[in-house]
C-alpha cells in the first residue's frame, strides 16, 4: 500500500495487444534501489547472553550435591 501511495501507481487493465502497449508505454523506464541499514549486533549478543546463561544453569544442575537413595529397611525372604 505504501509503495502504491508513494509511486501513483494504477492499476490497467488491458484486453489486447495495443491496451497492453500503451499500459507499458506510460511506466517508467528508471528505477530506483533503496538499501536500509539494520543492525543485528545487538540480536546476537543476547542471543549469545542467552546462550551463556543457559549454560551457567545446566554446569550448576548437572554438578549438583546428589542425594544417596535411602536403603530397604523391609526383610526380603
């Protein structure tokens, strides 16, 4: 839609060869290319903080104080 507003574009319809002409004709001949900058750094470096954390918590689960399971009291005959 903003493309349509900045350019007045229009919208031909054509039937046949000469409508198609002159459809063609009236469209320009130059184009313009417009290039945007975007910054992604940011992006991955909380990405990569994210990462780091995750890490930091699995090394402390993994390396966790275990508990010994408590033995069978019971008198298996």
């Amino acid at each position: 839609m903003q493309i349509s507003r900045t350019t007045a574009a229009r919208s031909n319809r054509a039937q046949d060869h000469s409508q198609l002409s002159r459809a063609l004709a009236h469209l320009p001949t130059a184009f313009t290319i417009v290039r945007k900058h975007v910054d992604l750094a940011a992006w991955f470096a909380a990405g990569g903080g994210l990462l780091i954390a995750a890490a930091v918590a699995l090394s402390l689960w993994w390396n966790r104080a275990r508990r010994r399971p408590a033995p069978a009291t019971g008198a298996d005959p």
